[in-house]
C-alpha cells in the first residue's frame, strides 16, 4: 500500500469511528432479550394462552390490548401515565398486538414501541388537520384515492393489528374495525375498469393485511382480471407489528397474482426482529419485492445513527429503502413533528457513510392531494430564506413550506 492509500484509508477509519462505536455499543445492551421473554411470559399468562396461540395471527387480532388494565399488569407505570392514557382514549381509540407489546424495554416515552403505539396526551393538542392530505377530496369512486394519472389506491379497511400513534388515517379509525363494503370495493373495480391509463394500484387501509385470506384474494383477483392493470401493490405494517400474520396460506395467495409489490413501514432497528425477519423472508423467498416507507418521527428516529443502523439491516432482509417520509401534519400528531431542516441534515449525513442502496428518497407529501415532493439538501442551500423552502410538485404548482 503506498502512503496515499494508506492515508486515504486512515482518514476513513476515522470517520467511520464513531458510528461504529455507536453500533457496537447499541447492538450490546439490545442483545438481551430477557425483558422481551419476560413481557411476552406475562402477557400469556394474563390471557392464559399458549406458545400455539401467540403465533397465530388470528389469536393475537382478537387480543390486542386497548384497556390500560393490561398495561398496569405489565408495566411499572404512574398513576399519572394511566390517567393520561385513558384521558386520550376518550377522544382517540387505540390498539396494539401482544406481541408488539411485548417488544416494549421500558414503558416511557423514550422508547420506541412505546411512542408509537401508546396513546400520549400530547394528541389532545389541536395543531394540525384531519385530512391534510385531502383524500376525500380525491375520492372519485368507491374507496379510491387518486393522486396521479398512472396509479391509484383503494382503501379496503380501517382496520389495524397496531394502530400508530402518528397514523396519517387517524380520522378513520373511528370506535370500532370495519372493512369497505363489497359494494365499494365493486364501484373501485369499476372505475378502475373504466379508466385503462391506470395501470398501478395500491392496496391499503388501515391495513391490507388484516383481511381474511379469502377476502383479500377475492379482492385480488378481481385486479388481476383488468388488462390494463400491470402492478398490485399492498401497504401493511403486518411485518412489523403483526409477523404471524405472515403464513403459508398467505404467502401462496400474493405470489398467485405476481408482480406483487409490498411497502412495509419499519421505523427503528429494533423492529427488525427475528419474528419480522422471519416473515419478510418468507415474502421475498416467494418473488415479492419490498420496500420500506420510513417516517420521521421525533424521539423515535431523528438521529443520522438511528437511520444509519435501520437501512442497511432492511438491506439485509432484501428490504429496500424506498422513502423517507417527512411528518404530516394531522391532528394529534404534533409531538412527532421534525422540522424539514433536521430532516435534510439527517438525509445528507447519509451520503457517503452507508451505501446508496441504504439512502431512500425523502419526500415531503403534499398538502390537497397534490402528491409527493422529493427533498434534498440542495433544497436548503438554493433558498436564502430563513424561515421557508420554496418547491414544485410533479405538476409544477408551487408550494411553501417551513423550514422549523
């Protein structure tokens, strides 16, 4: 090696340093999974269930916890934290699967399976819309959003194993589960029919997933018969928070009607479990591509570390990094909130430290139904404004938004 090389090397090592510390330090003190077994060990007990039970998907949907009567049997929480709880459940339900329960290391705020799926009484704040979005002005069928020419999604339940806390459907969840009436889901066909330039559709809810085999595969092939459709696409957490729902069964179903395209949402490394792997390749071992549609969430995964730690373990899994989304601001949600400012920080430390397979688009989901807005750092240094960027859509129209 001559001395530049060797140089070169050197410098690198260093800059390499501390994230490899980082990622020393953070995979010991996670290797241990004893309090995981020990929250999993309670929760079967407390509905006197068996191995069987907490691996069928089915048993762990009747038994999601919404009552904070299975939290103070699990966890060491104030009375203070129960009351805030069930302040928030007056106003906003919520949900989570045992086994996502049990991933939880320490029930405050600075966990990361607790943020996301324990009610905070900060979602009482008023800030934000219901629908920001503005699907339901983009609702021109059935349970249709159309955002684009090309592509288009039906919405098939509000239903979910683990309802987040920074969900951008939260006006949907309602005070029970329900999925879209077959008459819907057969006026969607039919405009879908009635529209051959859409040749992409996005299967969503709540959660796709949570639907019987038999329902979503009715569902399925009713696409699969329209000639012009050429992509099907599923948006589910299941991976994440529900990997039992991953089965056999299933898995034959959505590699029937290939290509299937499935975007999954894995906020932190520590939800890349050996159950979510598991199920991911399971999907992938059968021709199902993935990706993964981060959201910036504070307290969860606004740190470059963090994110640095997520892609390339997604990458492993034969998960590809597809977006980063910035926040929306819906209602109940401003607590999660990062400015587009940290936001760009964190995507441009990327740049070069991890491999551009681990770096996903960062986009900024536009206001009306007016789509996804690609972010970079260039978007900072071209604007001498301090308090605004100024962007385009795909369409061209201008849009304004904070840089705080």
């Amino acid at each position: 090696m001559n001395a530049k090389s060797k140089l070169r090397s050197e410098e690198l090592t260093h800059l390499a340093k501390e994230f490899y510390k980082y990622k020393i330090k953070y995979l010991e003190e996670h290797s241990n999974k004893s309090i995981i077994n020990y929250n999993k060990q309670k929760l079967l007990e407390y509905f006197q269930a068996s191995e069987e039970d907490w691996r069928n998907w089915e048993w762990q949907m009747k038994n999601r916890v919404n009552t904070t009567d299975v939290l103070k049997n699990i966890f060491n929480m104030s009375v203070d934290s129960i009351a805030n709880i069930e302040k928030v459940s007056s106003v906003y339900r919520w949900s989570v699967t045992p086994y996502y329960l049990s991933q939880i290391r320490l029930a405050s705020n600075s966990d990361p399976f607790f943020l996301q799926v324990i009610p905070s009484i900060c979602e009482l704040e008023t800030w934000g819309s219901n629908d920001p979005m503005g699907e339901n002005s983009t609702n021109p069928a059935g349970a249709i959003t159309r955002r684009y020419p090309d592509r288009a999604i039906i919405n098939i339940t509000n239903s979910c194993p683990s309802y987040c806390r920074h969900c951008q459907r939260r006006r949907n969840i309602g005070t029970y589960d329900f999925d879209t009436s077959i008459s819907k889901i057969n006026d969607s066909i039919l405009y879908i029919k009635q529209h051959p330039e859409i040749r992409d559709v996005l299967v969503t809810g709540g959660d796709a997933l949570t639907l019987s085999d038999e329902a979503l595969d009715k569902i399925l092939w009713q696409l699969n018969q329209i000639p012009s459709i050429e992509i099907i696409r599923i948006g589910t957490r299941t991976p994440v928070t529900l990997p039992q729902r991953i089965t056999p069964q299933l898995v034959k179903i959505l590699e029937t009607y290939s290509p299937i395209y499935i975007n999954t949402q894995f906020n932190h490394p520590l939800e890349v479990t050996e159950e979510a792997s598991l199920a991911c390749k399971m999907l992938v071992d059968a021709g199902i591509v993935m990706g993964n549609q981060m959201v910036f969430l504070k307290n969860v995964n606004n740190n470059l570390y963090t994110v640095q730690l997520l892609n390339p373990l997604l990458l492993e899994n034969r998960i590809r990094p597809y977006y980063i989304f910035h926040p929306k601001n819906i209602i109940g949600t401003h607590h999660f909130y990062i400015s587009v400012s940290q936001g760009l920080e964190i995507v441009k430390g990327l740049r070069g430290n991890t491999s551009g397979l681990a770096i996903p688009t960062y986009v900024y989901n536009s206001e009306n139904g007016n789509g996804k807005i690609p972010l970079s750092p260039e978007c900072l240094a071209a604007e001498e404004d301090e308090e605004c960027i100024y962007i385009e859509t795909w369409e061209g129209k201008k849009i304004t938004i904070n840089k705080k």
